[in-house]
C-alpha cells in the first residue's frame, strides 16, 4: 500500500490592539502589521493588503485582523516550522509599527477576545477526491471533538462572550452550532464543506478545519495536525472504522469543560466512552496503518501521542503541564488561584490569559519555553530560514523564487497560479495546479525572469 502525498497548512488570525491609540480601529492596525512585513514580499498595491512573501506565504487583512498562511508543507514538522516562521514575521512587523507609532502595539495568537467574539485559526489538508466525502463528515466531528483534550489552548470564561466563570480546554468549542456548514463566522459547523482544493479539482479536495484553537505549545501544533493526519491517511484507505459520537456538537461542550477527563459521551452505536477512552482507540486503529503506508514522522507521533494519552489518564493536567496548552495554562493558573485567593471571575486570570497569547517577549507561553518549563520549538536557525525559504518539496518554491529574485515582475500571485511580465512587459500565467511540482528539483538558480517564464511547464516533480 503506498502513501499518497501530504499536504499541509494553517491559516491563523492574529488579535490585535493598540492601548494607547484607542483612535486606530483594528483593521487599520492590521493593514499597518501587514505593510511592515519585513521580508521579501509582493507591494501593497491601493487598498488591498493582500501579500506573497519570499517564503511562500501569505499574509493579508482579514475581517479586522492580520492573517498569515503558512505555505504548502509536506509534514508535521515542516508545518510548525512554518508557522513558528509566521508567527516571527507578525510579532517583527507589530514591534515595527509601534516604533513607528510611538505606541505598542500587541498581537494575540488566540481565538477569541472573551466578550463574545471568535476568530480563526484553520488547518488544510489536501485529501483525493475519490474519498467519500459521506465518509469524511461522518467520521470528522469525533476527531475533532476528542482531539481538544490534546490541543485546546484552554481558555478563562464559559460561553461566548465569557458570561459564567470557569476554565475549560478549548477556546472554540463555545462557537460552534451544528455538526457541518459552510460558514465560518456564524452558525459554524465542526466540519467546515468549503472545497476549494487550490489543485486539480478532479483529483483533490482540500480539507478545511475551523474548529481547532490556535497554540502556543510547538509541540501541540506538530501533535495536532499529525494526529489528524494520521486519521485522515487512514480514512482515505477505509480503515478508520473508530466510535462514532452520537451529538458531537453538545460533546464538544462537554469535553471543552471536562477538566477531569471523566465525563462519558454518548455514542452513535450505543453506549459511552470518555474523550480520552475515544483517542486511546484510534491510537489503536491508525498506528499500524501509518507504519505500513510510510506516513511522515509516523514513529514518533504515535509515541507521542500514546505518552501524552497515558500522562493525561494518570496524572491530568499536572502530567502534560510541560506540552499542552490548555495544561500548562490551567497548572499556571491555579497557581494564581492558589497564592491570591482569586475565584475564577478575577480580572487577573482573563489577563493572565491573554497574556498567554501575546507574540513576543512579553508573552507568557515565550518566557516559560525560555526557562525549559514548556517543551521548546524549532531550532532558531531553522526558523530564521524559514522566514525567508519556502519549502523545497511544493510549488510554494516556485511562488517564494518569484517574488524573492523577480518581484518586480509579478503582477498578481495566488496560491495555484503566477501572473507575471517578461523583460519586454508581456503577461504570462504561470499555473501550478500541482502541488508536487514546480519544487526545488530541478530548479536553476538564479535564472532570469525570462528563462523561468519559458522553462516553466518543463519542470517535473
């Protein structure tokens, strides 16, 4: 059986405030973080803050917020490497705008503002089109749902806009009302039917996952996504026959306040299972498929996923307080609870939530990685490159070349397509419907505008 290519990528909406310039609405924020980009990047071009940079990315104003979308990668790894990557370009650019101001300006890796709004952090997988997609929204919304006892950010405030006191592990789950729907801004549906492949559309369907949070933790981003790869590769073979939850979208609110891992969920076939019961069976399902079919990083997922699993079932949060998000968080803020006497609706733990959050120094998730109390990321090397290098293996390093060594040729760039000018202004539409190709193999480096132009359909995989 051989393993059909991954792809990967995450799209994330940052929060954003500037206390001091309450004059300056969000959206105006987010165009000023999206015109300093520091890297190589395609112009701002009259009112549309939509940019391709130099690493394959992209990153755009949307609805208010700065958004960055991490190129096409081909595993786990790769996948935090570029988010991470992201994540320095916003915070460089907000530090840049406050010089500019006179004014800090902060960002949120966060999902919502606890009064009631929600913003998105999604993530892409292409699947084949010949995958049932009956069979893909049946089996999706338990994914998800047992999924957040290992990656929920964790969050202060109970319902939309934070209207009970308490804690709970996903700062989405009170969000989202039915089992499946297009929308992503209300009436949200746990399996996202957008199918936008951004590919081949006979050949491809991309995956798009709204109800997943935003981490801080590299490791729960490098978990999570491998986690639902590893179910998803599994799937398209037909081999993920797992528990079926019967009411996914009151289960995600169940599991979500569940800090005790406990509470059994009613499932489709009859009977009860608990979150953790649920993921400790698809361990079981999908780990000799992925060893078989070759799937990137197979080994060490699953043994992360069985030990995070094991220290959640005998320890709780305390077991996974160096991992987890939602864990860590929790641990942190007990011990404000604990030290000061504060209930949970004390003001003080909603900040030190958000704080959680911020991107840069300040942020509370940055200095407990710098004193080893949170498993650390990317090497920083590795993550300096990637601000600036697209992956060798997707198309995004035919898109990343372009506008690195000949931005002053693209006119227009989109994920599947380049429009660009020859050294005589003459239009050409670069179309890279493939994913695959268009990569760092075979590629010349250093080569003109014209010869890319001429020698493009020639490139193979």
């Amino acid at each position: 059986m051989a393993r059909m290519p991954l792809l990967l990528g995450t799209e994330t909406e940052y929060g954003i405030t500037a206390p001091g310039r309450p004059d300056l609405a969000a959206h105006t924020l987010s165009a000023l973080v999206v015109e300093a980009c520091g890297v190589a990047a395609t112009p701002v071009v009259e009112d549309s803050r939509h940019r391709m940079l130099g690493n394959g990315a992209r990153f755009y104003v949307d609805h208010g917020h700065p958004e960055y979308c991490t190129p096409e990668t081909t595993s786990p790894s790769d996948l935090l490497l570029h988010e991470v990557a992201g994540d320095r370009i916003v915070a460089e650019a907000a530090a840049s705008v406050s010089r500019d101001l006179g004014s800090p300006v902060r960002v949120y890796k966060n999902n919502t503002d606890g009064k009631g709004q929600s913003y998105g952090y999604h993530e892409n997988y292409l699947l084949r089109r010949s995958t049932p997609w009956e069979a893909v929204e049946d089996a999706l919304p338990t994914l998800l749902v047992t999924r957040v006892v290992l990656a929920g950010a964790g969050r202060v405030g109970l319902g939309p806009g934070s209207e009970r006191p308490g804690f709970q592990l996903s700062q989405r789950a009170d969000f989202f009302e039915r089992v499946s729907g297009l929308d992503t801004t209300q009436n949200r549906g746990i399996v996202n039917t957008r199918d936008e492949p951004h590919a081949l559309p006979r050949d491809w369907r991309r995956l798009h996952v709204i109800a997943g949070d935003a981490t801080r933790s590299p490791f729960v981003t490098w978990l999570k996504v491998g986690v639902l790869g590893l179910c998803l590769a599994a799937l398209e073979d037909g081999r993920l026959p797992g528990p079926r939850l019967a009411d996914p979208v009151t289960a995600f609110g169940t599991v979500s306040r569940d800090l005790t891992l406990t509470v059994p969920l009613p499932l489709a076939a009859g009977g009860e299972a608990t979150a953790l019961e649920v993921q400790r069976e698809l361990l079981g399902v999908v780990g000799g498929h992925a060893r078989r079919v070759g799937f990137p990083e197979a080994d060490a997922l699953l043994a992360a996923w069985a030990a995070a699993l094991d220290d959640l079932g005998r320890d709780g949060a305390a077991g996974v307080a160096d991992r987890l998000d939602w864990a860590a968080k929790l641990t942190l803020l007990e011990g404000y609870r604990s030290r000061e006497g504060l209930a949970w609706d004390h003001p003080k733990l909603a900040q030190v939530d958000l704080a959680w959050a911020e991107l840069g120094e300040r942020g509370i998730a940055e200095r407990l990685q710098s004193a080893g109390r949170l498993t650390p990321g990317p090497d920083a090397g590795d993550v300096d490159r990637a601000m600036t290098t697209p992956p060798a293996d997707t198309r995004a390093h035919t898109r990343g070349t372009w506008v690195t060594e000949h931005v002053d040729h693209v006119v227009a760039a989109g994920w599947d397509s380049l429009l660009v000018r020859d050294s005589a202004r003459a239009l050409h539409t670069l179309r890279m419907p493939d994913p695959f190709r268009h990569t760092a193999a075979g590629a010349e480096p250093g080569a003109s505008a014209d010869r890319l132009v001429r020698t493009h359909d020639r490139r193979t995989p």
